[in-house]
C-alpha cells in the first residue's frame, strides 16, 4: 500500500562487458527508496517533520512566516496534516512545535508566546497537553521519558533537563561551563547533547543516571551529539567548517562517518542527526557549492562503515536534472523499522515547490 502511494526510483545492476552468453545465476538484489512529500496545515505554506515512528505518523512544524503563528503539525499517508492540539490554535496562536513521537502516540515539543519565551510540552495521543516546564523538549523515549533543555536563573544561560512524569526535573549539568542542552535520550534514560568544557569549547556528551555526564571529545575542535540509540552508539557533527558527521561507541570512540564528494573532495561536510537499534544513521551531506552555493542531500548510512547512500539522488529526476543538483533536503529521524523523516525544499519545480516540505523516505531491499 505505501509503495502505491510514493514515488519510487530503483538502482539496478549494468552489464558492462557483456560477451558469450553465460548462466544468470541469481538475480541481483534491487534498492527501492520511496519518497512522499506532505502538505502543511491551512494558511500555511512551508513544512518540515522532525520525527517520524514505526506507524508511519509524523511531527514537526507547518508555518508562514512573518504573519502567521508557527504550529505544530502531525502527518499520515492519506490524511490531511492535522494541528496537535493546543495551547490555542492556528488561527490566534501561540507558536507550537511537535518534536518528537513515540510508537505509542506520544508527542513532544514546547510552545512560544514570544522569542526565549518557551515551554516545554507533551501531548498524549488523543491530543492533550501536558506542560513539562520552561524549556523546549527535543527527544522522547518509549516510556514517555523526554529531554531537552532551559533557559537557568538568573542570567538565563541554556541548561539540559530531563523530564519523567513520575518525578521531579532532573538537570545533567555542564562539563564545567555554562552551557548544555539535550539532543536525544534513550530506554535506558541515557542522554546525549552537546555541553560546554571550563575552556568554553562545545564538546558532545553521553548522560548516564548512574555515572553523570561524560565528554565525547571532537575530532574537529567543537562536536554536538544529535542521536543516540538503546544501544548507546552516538551520532553528530564535529567540526564547524566544515562540519563533519561522527559516530561514537564506548568501545572505539569517535570516528568521523564517510560523506558524499564535495567538488572534488572525497570528505565532504555533513551531519548525522539519528541512529536506530539497527545503528541505521541518517543525515545530510553537501554536494555542490557552484553555480549555487548550500545544496544538500538527505543521506542515509545503511552501517557505521556503509559508504552513504544519497537519498535525494535515488528519488527522481524533474525536468532533466540531477534532483541532487535542484534540492535541499535533510533526513532528521529515523525509526526502528528504518522509517526517514525529514524535509524537501525542490527548486526545480516552481516557487510553491521551493518552500520546504515535510518528507518521508523509505528504503528497501528487494531480493
């Protein structure tokens, strides 16, 4: 049913030396990666989904800015992109944002009268709020466990938080500076993020419960860490530019993940934004910086040592053109099952198809 409603590229096997005829033998394995894009809610004009879980729904963001409050906004294949619920609405606001979700239904995220003014927020899945605090909520484990971060007293410096509905808030800390937020968080109630060292660098962390924060080091000067899955594997950006992806295990540590070619360049720059229990990662590379500077392709890494495959590229090709050369796109989640949620902004396609769009991506191997 999902394949008859998204497009679909297929990469297949070329003959390059086709001589005597020879025994078939077995056919090759084929990939099949679909994509679908999604409309925002009404009034608005751009979209873009953060989350995705293994039912197939989505969250993220529709909005129209100046004039329009920004709302959080959930999607389905077949149903049109509903608001998460409240506080307030589309029409008289406030701002909302739906983060992340997990396969029970569960939403995070956090709402906004005005800039700095922010409130960290779950909705349940008939679409109730509950207000978790000041702050922004970006991840969300299977237990309704969620993680972000808050603007501390008195001077208002950004602080991790994780937040349990049977407990009180509890706050990570630093590595000794004055700053830390919370990226991703695990069944375990592990945390990862990135925090400032006493030297005032941004280092990536991992949070235990039992043993505190530990810092991940960078291979490149600064490292944020965006993922982190059930089995503690790690992944994020070193480096500012250009950015590097890293994947990190207790094992190894950090070790920079391949991008795609970057004019020339066999390391191109890039981010890993999630990782699942397969340690399936998805992010984006930069592809291209002239005529046009800043296109970038939705990757996924099939494997830690997987040479990337560009999603972007494998989808289509619009009017004559390499759909990579023409698009920005960025994969931000992934589920269990390998589900990719992110977002699509084609220039190829006329000025309504340039304003970014929510997508998911699915990969399959057909044998």
């Amino acid at each position: 049913m999902l394949r008859a409603l998204l497009s679909a590229a297929v990469l297949g096997g070329i003959c390059g030396a086709c001589g005597e005829p020879a025994n078939p033998g077995p056919a090759p394995d084929t990939l099949v990666v679909t994509r679908q894009l999604f409309a925002p809610l009404p009034s608005r004009i751009s979209t873009a989904s953060s989350s995705v879980n293994d039912n197939g729904v989505l969250v993220g963001r529709s909005w129209s800015q100046p004039t329009e409050w920004d709302r959080g906004t959930r999607w389905e294949i077949g149903v049109a992109a509903a608001d998460v619920g409240p506080p307030g609405d589309s029409i008289i606001g406030p701002t909302t944002a739906a983060v992340a979700i997990n396969d029970s239904g569960r939403i995070v995220g956090y709402y906004s009268h005005a800039y700095d003014d922010n409130y960290a927020v779950q909705w349940d899945p008939a679409g109730r709020v509950d207000t978790l605090g000041p702050g922004i909520a970006y991840a969300l484990n299977s237990s309704g466990q969620s993680a972000g971060c808050y603007q501390a007293p008195p001077i208002g410096q950004w602080k991790a938080v994780v937040w349990s509905a049977d407990s009180q808030p509890v706050y990570p800390g630093t590595l000794g500076g004055d700053y830390s937020c919370a990226n991703a968080i695990n069944d375990s109630g592990w945390v990862a993020g990135s925090a400032r060292t006493a030297a005032g660098v941004e280092h990536a962390f991992l949070w235990k419960p039992t043993t505190g924060m530990i810092d991940l080091g960078s291979i490149y000067n600064i490292s944020r860490a965006y993922g982190l899955n059930n089995r503690g594997e790690v992944v994020g950006v070193t480096g500012d530019d250009p950015e590097r992806p890293f994947y990190w295990t207790a094992a190894d540590g950090m070790v920079e993940l391949p991008t795609l070619p970057l004019m020339g360049d066999p390391r191109g720059s890039g981010i890993a934004y999630a990782i699942n229990d397969s340690s399936e990662i998805v992010g984006y590379s930069s592809i291209n910086t002239l005529p046009s500077p800043g296109y970038e392709s939705a990757i996924l890494w099939r494997s830690p040592s997987d040479a990337p495959l560009n999603l972007t590229a494998l989808v289509g090709r619009p009017l004559g053109l390499p759909l990579e050369k023409v698009t920005i796109a960025r994969a931000l989640a992934i589920s269990r099952s390998g589900l990719i949620a992110g977002w699509e902004s084609n220039r190829a396609q006329g000025p309504g198809a340039a304003f970014p769009k929510a997508a998911l991506w699915r990969v399959e191997i057909h044998r």
